[in-house]
C-alpha cells in the first residue's frame, strides 16, 4: 500500500458516501481518520442528522460487518456482550454472542443509559476483546465503535463517565446543515418518514478489512519529527496548567494525538505530520479529556475555546 492508493481510497469512499449523505464532510473527515488510526469516535447532535446513516453507509463502502445497539435506561450489560446458556442436549454453556460481536459497531443514544451498561464497552473499545463468565472473546481487529449521544440537556440522558470518554479518539459536535444542504436532503430523501436504506443508492464497495489492515499498517510509518512530539506534549501539558482548566489532559492524549495525525497525514497523501495535522485534530481529540473549572462556564468560557486558544498560544514549529 502507498500513498496514492490511500489517497485513492480515501476519495472513493467520499464519492460513494456523497450518494446517500449530504454535508457532514467534518463527522466523514473524522471518521476515516478514527478507521486509519484504530481509533473509536463520539458524535454529539440532536436526533435526526443522519448519524446512523452515515455509519451504515462508511461500513458499505467497506465491506464491513455492522452491528447497531440502541441503549435504552433498561439495558443490561448482557444485551450488549452476550451470555452463556446452558444446553440441556450437551449438557454444557454454549455462547450467545451479544451485537457487540461486529466490525462498525453504532452505540446509539449511548448516554440514554446507566453507566453499569455504559461501562460494557471499555474493555471492548481499550483491547478490542471482552470477557464474559471468565473467558476471553478477541472482537477482531476490524472492531470500532461509532456512539452517539444527545446533548447532556436534553432529558433522559446520563453523562458518560470520564474513563468512558478518554476511550474515545474524537469526539465531534455535529450541527444542522446549511439551508442548500437542508434543501437537497428534503429533495433526496422526503418521500418517504422511515430512514433511507444504503442499498437504494446503489453505494459501491471500495475496499475491505484487509485493506484496511495494510493503510493502518502504513500509518505507523508516517514520520513524525521530535519537533512536532515536543509540539503535542506542550499542547497536552499546557491543558494542565490553564486557569480555567480543572483537570487537564492524559498522557493518553498526547499519544492519540499523535496517532490521529500521522493517520491524517497519510490521508492527505504525506508521510509525514506537519504541524497544520496536529492544530486541526487537537479540539476533538481534547474536547472531552479535559473539564473547565467551576464558575468558567458562567463567565461565558467554552471548552473548544480554550483548547482553541491554547494551541494558538504553543509555539508551533517550522
């Protein structure tokens, strides 16, 4: 695999994403950089802008398994890993796999649930395996998952807890489309109430798990100087230190950081991450990491805000 069969790739699947999804390009840019990078992302949005579409129609174009949970207050970890049941024939326990057993997995409305079921997913989305009853199950290198939550306003909702979200590579805010953009959804797809089925728009594969497999392989080449490693620890380290920051962010920030960037240096057909990779990724790779002091929020001080003032006050490289 090189950089212009990437390139390439990346471009396919855009062009095949477009038939079914309008707008949405920056939850699309994300995405591809969480599928390169082995990473797993968080979309925040009012319902109804096309999440679970958009997830169906990325695995199509890449010939994965999708799985979708609907997490529900009554929801138990065993809805979403599975369990044993015992076989009065055999007389032994035989596995029945929970949805969590897929490729692309969609934890939709994630935060509509308690945390004991929010907490099923960690060991899934840290080591890509789970243990149940005592045995270990590998969920393949394939495994990501795709949540969705609402906004922590609305009612009904549980906030996710922070070592759920520091298992997310990104966390993005989806808006509302444009009015041309809202104009060609209404067009596209107001003849019918239900959701559009990806195989109406004829969406092509591109691609597979082993195609997959060997561009995550090239990402972990992509050069990344001491200088620009030196650029993502200040960034990190100086969450730690900002007045209106509580908790700052983790070690584990920097580290994905870095890994989302050579993941998007790859994409955009380089070898190598130029401080613009690292500037661009660093609000939804922090956004969630990190908790503003008590009081800031009523000063009118926004979390994107700081982090976005924060990076433009490290001094970047040349």
């Amino acid at each position: 695999m090189d950089l212009e069969q990437i390139k390439s790739i990346n471009e396919n699947i855009r062009e095949q994403v477009a038939k079914v999804i309008i707008g949405q390009q920056d939850a699309l840019d994300l995405i591809m950089v969480c599928l390169v990078s082995e990473g797993h992302i968080l979309l925040e949005g009012v319902p109804g802008t096309a999440k679970t579409l958009l997830v169906k129609t990325i695995a199509s174009t890449l010939d994965l398994s999708f799985g979708r949970i609907q997490f529900t207050p009554d929801l138990m970890p065993g809805d979403v890993l599975g369990t044993n049941l015992f076989n009065f024939q055999t007389n032994e326990f035989i596995l029945t796999k929970g949805p969590i057993f897929t490729e692309l997995l969609l934890a939709d409305e994630i935060n509509r649930t308690p945390p004991k079921t929010q907490a099923a997913l960690l060991q899934a989305m840290n080591e890509r395996e789970v243990t149940i009853d005592g045995t270990t199950h590998d969920l393949g290198a394939g495994f990501m998952v795709i949540a969705t939550q609402n906004p922590i306003e609305q009612q009904g909702t549980y906030p996710l807890p922070e070592a759920q979200l520091d298992r997310f590579l990104f966390k993005h805010i989806l808006g509302y489309p444009t009015e041309d953009q809202e104009k060609s959804i209404v067009a596209q797809h107001g003849h019918k109430t239900t959701m559009a089925e990806v195989d109406e728009f004829k969406v092509s594969p591109v691609g597979n798990l082993q195609t997959l497999k060997e561009i995550r392989a090239f990402v972990e080449t992509v050069t990344l100087s001491e200088e620009n490693v030196e650029y993502i620890v200040n960034i990190v380290r100086s969450t730690r230190e900002h007045p209106a920051i509580q908790f700052g962010a983790s070690p584990r920030s920097a580290t994905m950081l870095a890994r989302a960037s050579r993941g998007l240096a790859a994409l955009n057909g380089r070898d190598y991450v130029i401080p613009d990779d690292i500037k661009h990724l660093a609000v939804p790779t922090l956004r969630h990491r990190v908790s503003l002091a008590p009081g800031a929020d009523i000063e009118g001080i926004t979390t994107d805000h700081t982090i976005e003032q924060i990076v433009e006050q490290t001094a970047a490289p040349r």
